[in-house]
C-alpha cells in the first residue's frame, strides 16, 4: 500500500517522466502502458490530452486542468508501478546475490548464467555419448539424489519446488518433479565432465592388461571428487556408504580402486563374478527396492545396499548388485533424454526465466506490440468498417462480403478506410500498453501476491486475472478513441472531415451536464468487452500454443515453425474470444451510437437492444468479427514473436541455465 501511494503521488507530480514510454514532453501527450487485450483487439490508445482536444472555453478552467491530470495520473499508473516494482527488485537482488537458489552448494559453485555463456554446453550427439561414458547417467542421477539429501543449499532449494506443485494432483506433481529433477542432474553431469576432464580433454592413454590401448579420464581427478565429497559430507549419518555406492557406479577404468579402498572403512570383499552376481540379484531387484523408488528422486539406496571390493575384476561394485540400466527416452520438447533406476538424465541443464526483468524489458515489449497491433490492424480496416456497419445499420447488409460491396459502390472505394487515423492511433497504443501489462500483472500475481503453490495449480486463473486487470486500466484510455472511431464509421458525412480531434471534441461538447464524461459513456460495455476478450485471448493462445508443441514438439527447433504456431494459436484464441465477448461488444456499438447515451450502462444498453430486436441483436456480425478477429490476432501474435526475436526478449532469451562449477584444488 505504502508503495501505491508513493507511486501515485510521484505520478501527479510529474506525469511524463516515470515511464519508458512516454512520448515527448513537448507534445504534451501521455501514453500509459496497458495490458493486454487483444479484442478486436479492441483499442487501446494513445489518450490525447491536448488542449486542442475539448472546447477551448473549457481549457481554462481549473476543473479542465484537473480532470487531464487526473487521467494523465490513472493512465500512466501501470508504467510507474512496472518502473518503480523492477526498480525495486533489481536493488534487491542486487544486494544480496548469495540467497538465489543453488549458488550456496557446499561441493562447489552454483551459479545462473546465459546459456551462450555456459562452458560445459554439450553440442552434438556424439559429444553427448562420449561424456556419458566419462560421467555415466547413473553416477549424475545418484549424485543429484546425493546432493537433494545431504546438501543443505540444494535440499532447501529442492524442498522449496516441492511446496510449489503441492496443490497438484499427484501425478502432475510427479511429472513436474521428474521433469525439474532431470534438467537438473544434467547440470550436474556437465559440472562433473569439465571437472575431471580439466576441460581441456584432460586424458592420458593408458596401457591395459592384454595390450588393448583405452582413452581414460584420469583416476586422480575422480580421487580427488572422491575426496572433495568426503570432506564436505563425510560427517553426515550414512554419507560415506552413499559416496561409496556412488563411485561403484563408475565404469572400472574410471574407478579410483585405490583411493576407495584407503578412504572407505570396512570394505566390503567381493569374491563372486560380476557377471555372476548381477544374474542372481536381478531376480530379486524387483523387491529390494522401495514402491515408487525411481519416482521419488530424493530417496537413496536402503541400507542393505553398499560397494565392495571385486577381486576378480579388480574394481568396486554394489553389493547386492543391482542392474543399473540407461534407456533413451523422449522428452517432452523432443530432445533424447536418458531414463535410469534412479530417475531421467535430461539432455538439457536446469533452466529458469530470468528474474528481476527491469524496464527496458516491458519497454521492448510495448515496442513489439505496438509495432504488431498498428500494421495487423491497418490491414484489415475495411473489415472492421464492415463489421461497425452491419452492428449500427442492421438488416442492411446480407453478409461481409456484401456490406463492402455495397459500400464501395454507395459512397466510394474510400469509404472502406473511414476511421483509419482512429484506427492506427488507437491500436498503436493499445499494443504499447496491452502487453507488458499483461506481462507485468501476471509476474505481480505469481510472484508478490499469491503463494508460489496457488499460483502454480491456477495458472490459468492467474493469466485471466492478470488479463482483465490489465483491460480495465486499459479502458481508461481506449474509451474516447473507440468512441471517435464509431462515429468516423457510423456517419461518415458527419465526422469524415473532422479527424480524430475534432471528433473527440465534439463528442466532449454534445452533453453540456456530462461535459468530457461524454467521452466514457461506453466505458461500461467497453470494459465488460475489454476483459472478456482480452483474458480468453491470452489464455487461449498459451494453451493452444502449448498443445500444438506438445503434439509436435519438432515445430520449436526452427524459427519459422515456431513462428507457424503463434499464427495458427493466435487464430484460435482470436476466434474465441469473439464468440466469448460478442454480446459485450454489440452493446459497446449501440450504446456509442447514442449520442446523448449518457451513462447507459451494460445491462440497460443489453436490455434496449433485447427489447427492440430481440436476443439474436446481440450476435449481430459474429461472423465478421471471428474472421476479423482470428487475422488480426494471428498476426499479432505472429509480429509481437517476431520484434521479440529481433530484440532478444523471446524465451530462450530470457531464460538462465544453471552451471554447476567444481571448485579445482
């Protein structure tokens, strides 16, 4: 609350300056950034505040100047709380760096970098196999499981993604942790490999009994993690067994034999064949495990299990012995992964999104989605005609196709741009302010709100309400545009030469009571529209986008397949949101159509309209505006992806890898 009011007083101060997006001063025009709403895409414009706006009789009084910073103040509150909340956790982060997850490991350094600055990347399958025969799967998976039970940084931090998916239901939560679990034992593998490879493919050939000649990582560095490990955990109840069964997971040419059997105490001597033993102990592996074992990644190996000394192969082994196997498996974005008892090694490290996304960051954003909304909408402005006329002209048109034949052929090829000036303006704004709003409320919600389980088991609830949260501020400034572009479209011979301005006048001026009020007399309906739209459309598109990936997850590995998806997503979403809001924005048209419609609400403007035409009055040009809108949307999704990319804010952009570092002794 305390930083609401610091913010909103700062914005009455001084309105043009706390936000990115603000035009300049001189022009004495405001821009607020807005949320998302994608209706229609329903405006949200740029709000001029020019004295040429309203009657000039009135720019004098103190009653004028109050209402424009008023509405300078309310429009712009969005951009100061995304300036001033990224201000505030950039500071925050910055002054304690060592309470992000994973970077206090006791083994080693944990740290989140960019990916193209990771120097342990695995690039080629070949690569991937040769590593994994240095570091195999289940020695990585194991130490994961290690690490989750005896370190204190990744056993908080494990804990902590736990309580996230605990609203789940089983097997999501399941799922998810698998998923979490693998991405990170592949950090760990990487951190390993560079470790004991000195990552300067640290190897020596070594002459074996029989004379074959093998490429081997060198002992010493294996003996020298052995150490490492004993040091930092050798004092904890069962570690050392742990550690014991852990190096018995290496192949014998990578074994420290020596080292083993000076540091571990009572080694246990293994006479039997290898071969011999895992025959016998497979049969009953099935009951030496606990149920659920290799789901539930933070259990280790029952006490009956240790490592013991083969003296026939001259290396350690577990004992029972167990069949520790390595499956390719798929992973959900399509990549190989590997599958052991122990859990799924991913092909891919841990990933996060990047935290503390500062200013510059909504402002690309905006950019984006400025840039996207002005040219989908300046293409498809003779439908939007069409679809105004068919709404305010009812019964004059038998379809799209015919409304704009008859009006090219009535008043002009022209008369299919009225409205363009109101139309550009307005969507250039809406774009600037729709999407990083949307963006900012839902990481607000997520992140400072909710708890970080209500969040993850709502997620959809919280894209929707981030959604219409940020199309009720969006209102504010998108109201008189809309109104303006209305009247351009709906009487043409009366408003054509006036422009946009002249038309805002005018509208100000026509209710001497209501006076600039006469601006917001749609607010209500276009609010209604502005939330039902703009929540369904985002959420639609997400959720699509995420099930065509899943289908195909071959579509994220070029750029225009990807780019495919947000087209044919953005369709959809745009497609049903209409239906969804269709009632809402029928009413928004008949309620601006009145000139002196006052402060007619929703409901009364729904009740008219029922009354008069009857129920089927409220779908009027549903056809028109799904097809409008599914283009329009499509587009924008498509554009806002593409100046994404082109500005480095896409996902992959924003994502951190986790880099596990050994510290060398």
């Amino acid at each position: 609350m305390k930083r609401t009011k610091a913010v909103a007083t700062l914005l009455l101060c001084h309105p043009l300056h706390t936000t990115p997006f603000a035009p300049n001063p001189h022009t004495k025009r405001t821009a607020r950034v807005h949320h998302h709403n994608h209706d229609d895409d329903d405006d949200e414009r740029w709000h001029l505040h020019d004295d040429t706006i309203l009657p000039q009789q009135d720019a004098s009084s103190s009653s004028y100047t109050t209402r424009r910073s008023f509405l300078a103040a309310a429009t712009l509150l969005p951009l100061a709380l995304i300036t001033t909340t990224s201000s505030c956790s950039a500071a925050a982060a910055s002054t304690d760096k060592n309470t992000e997850p994973l970077s206090q490991l006791h083994l080693g350094q944990g740290q989140w970098i960019n990916p193209h600055d990771s120097s342990s990347s695995t690039s080629t399958t070949t690569a991937r196999s040769m590593e994994t025969s240095i570091v195999p799967a289940t020695f990585a998976t194991y130490l994961a499981r290690f690490l989750i039970r005896y370190d204190d940084d990744v056993s908080s931090w494990w804990k902590n993604l736990v309580g996230t998916y605990s609203l789940l239901t089983s097997r999501e939560m399941r799922r998810r942790e698998g998923r979490v679990f693998a991405t990170f034992a592949e950090s760990i593998r990487r951190g390993v490999h560079s470790f004991v490879c000195r990552n300067d493919g640290g190897r020596q050939t070594i002459m074996m009994e029989g004379g074959g000649v093998m490429m081997v990582v060198e002992r010493e560095r294996y003996a020298l993690l052995l150490d490492m490990l004993l040091e930092k955990y050798g004092e904890r109840e069962g570690a050392v067994r742990h550690i014991g069964l852990l190096f018995a997971m290496l192949p014998p040419n990578y074994q420290p034999v020596e080292a083993l059997r000076v540091r571990l105490e009572n080694v246990t001597v293994v006479d039997a064949p290898k071969n011999a033993a895992l025959v016998e102990s497979s049969r009953l592996q099935k009951n030496s495990l606990p149920p659920n074992f290799t789901d539930d990644v933070s259990s280790l190996l029952p006490k009956r299990y240790c490592s013991g000394y083969n003296t026939t192969t001259k290396s350690f082994q577990i004992t029972p012995a167990l069949q520790l196997y390595e499956i390719g498996i798929n992973e959900e974005s399509g990549t190989t992964a590997i599958s052991t008892i122990f859990g799924p090694l991913s092909s891919q490290p841990l990933t996060r999104t990047r935290p503390n996304l500062g200013k510059e960051y909504y402002t690309l954003l905006g950019i984006s989605g400025g840039v996207g909304c002005a040219v989908t909408h300046a293409l498809v402005i003779p439908l939007d005609v069409v679809k105004t006329r068919m709404q305010t002209n009812p019964g004059e048109y038998d379809g799209v196709f015919d409304g704009a034949r008859t009006i090219s052929q009535e008043e002009g090829i022209t008369a299919l741009l009225l409205g363009t000036q109101a139309t550009l303006v307005g969507y250039l704004w809406y774009g600037i302010s729709v999407y990083p709003s949307y963006a900012f409320f839902k990481m607000v919600l997520a992140d400072h709100i909710l708890s970080p389980a209500f969040a993850v088991a709502h997620a959809n609830d919280v894209a929707l309400v981030a959604g219409a949260v940020a199309s009720i501020v969006a209102s504010l400034g998108l109201t008189p545009i809309e109104a303006a572009r209305i009247r351009a479209v709906a009487e043409p011979e009366v408003y054509r030469e006036m422009g946009l301005l002249g038309t805002l006048a005018v509208i100000g001026r026509e209710d001497e009571e209501l006076g600039w009020k006469n601006l917001y007399a749609g607010l209500p309906s276009l609010m209604t529209r502005q939330v039902i739209f703009g929540s369904v459309k985002f959420v639609a598109f997400e959720r699509a986008s995420e099930a065509i990936f899943a289908a195909w997850p071959g579509l994220r590995d070029a750029t225009y397949t990807a780019l495919g998806v947000s087209l044919v997503a953005g369709g959809f979403a745009g497609a049903l949101s209409s239906v969804v809001s269709q009632p809402a924005d029928s009413v928004l048209t008949y309620v601006t159509k009145q000139s002196a419609g006052g402060n007619l609400g929703v409901l009364d403007g729904a009740k008219m309209m029922v009354q008069r035409d009857g129920v089927g009055s409220l779908f009027r040009g549903l056809g028109s505006r799904c097809v409008w809108a599914g283009c329009i949307i499509a587009g924008q999704f498509l554009l806002y992806d593409v100046f994404r990319g082109l500005f480095g804010i896409t996902g992959d952009d924003l994502n951190q890898v986790f880099e596990f570092v050994l510290l060398q002794r």
